[in-house]
C-alpha cells in the first residue's frame, strides 16, 4: 500500500468514527455554538469533508493525464457540502456525502503511481506557486488530522468517548 493510499484510508476511518460520534448527539447539540473557529460540531466537520472535496479538486489539473484517477474523482461532481445550520435529516445526507467523498479520496489514491507524485499542484493562495502533489496530499492530512483534532477537544469537554485515530483500520488492512 502506497502512503496515499493509507492515509486516505485513515482519513475515511477518522471521518467515518467522527460521523458516527456526532449521530448519537441530537441536532440541537451537534448545531450548538462551541466557540470553536467554525463555531459548531456539525460545522468542523462539514469543514474537514470541504477541506477534502477542496483538496481534491485541487489536484484534477495536475493528474490530467492519470485517466484512472480522474476517474476515481468523477463521483465529486455531484456532490455539495451544505452550509449553516443543520436540520437533522440534513445531517443524515451529510453522511453518504461524507462517505463519497472519502471514497472518491480513497479510489484516487489507490491510482496514484510514484511519478504521479512529483506532478505540481497550482496552490492559488500561495500566489499560483506550484508544489509537489506529495506535499499537497500530506497538507490535506494534516488539515483533516487537525479539525479532527477539535472535535476531539469539543467531544472531551462534554465528556463523550470519542477514540477514533483510526491507526488500527489504516494498518490493519496493509
């Protein structure tokens, strides 16, 4: 397994145990302002599968002549991330959105040769300079680690379990 591959496969374990974490919450406390930079629960995690879905996006150009992993992001096309509040059965669709997502990350991954990771990303907020996918990829898992992060600090403040690093999913399945 390539390093993409597993920490895509991290990143689904992680997104896939923090949805099913904040499923057990009703909406009213998965919606309520925490005072975190992206104020609710319900929204560091629509801004973790964002970060993705941007990422992602991201890298079409650069994989312009990889065809199986265009076509491992093809599946992004129809989906949307909503935004502000929640209603609940919002926040059900949220999860096969969630679970796209990841699995277009996954598939994509898994396309991913040696060569492809030299390839350069065109990063818009660093004035169009272009970086390695491999450094791009790796940014895209310390984003999603990070607001993970958050939620796990908002989820302990509450006093919820929420152990979901996901290590034993991403290497049991090398």
């Amino acid at each position: 397994m390539n390093d993409a591959l597993m920490f895509a496969k991290y990143n689904q374990a992680g997104n896939k145990a923090v949805y099913g974490i904040l499923s057990k919450l009703d909406n009213e406390e998965r919606e309520k302002d925490r005072r975190s930079y992206f104020g609710s629960l319900s929204a560091l995690f629509r801004h973790v599968l964002g970060g993705t879905f941007f990422f992602l996006g991201m890298f079409k150009a650069a994989l312009a002549n990889n065809a199986a992993a265009l076509k491992a992001l093809a599946p992004l096309e129809g989906c949307s991330i909503p935004e502000g509040p929640l209603t609940a059965d919002q926040w059900k669709a949220l999860g096969a959105g969630s679970d796209a997502i990841d699995a277009a990350y996954v598939a994509a991954a898994e396309a991913l040769t040696d060569a492809d990771m030299a390839l350069p990303v065109t990063v818009e907020w660093l004035g169009g300079k272009q970086v390695p996918l491999s450094f791009m990829l790796s940014q895209l898992v310390v984003h999603n680690t990070h607001h993970r992060g958050q939620i796990s600090q908002i989820l302990d403040s509450m006093k919820i379990d929420n152990d979901y690093s996901g290590i034993g999913a991403a290497f049991l399945s090398r």
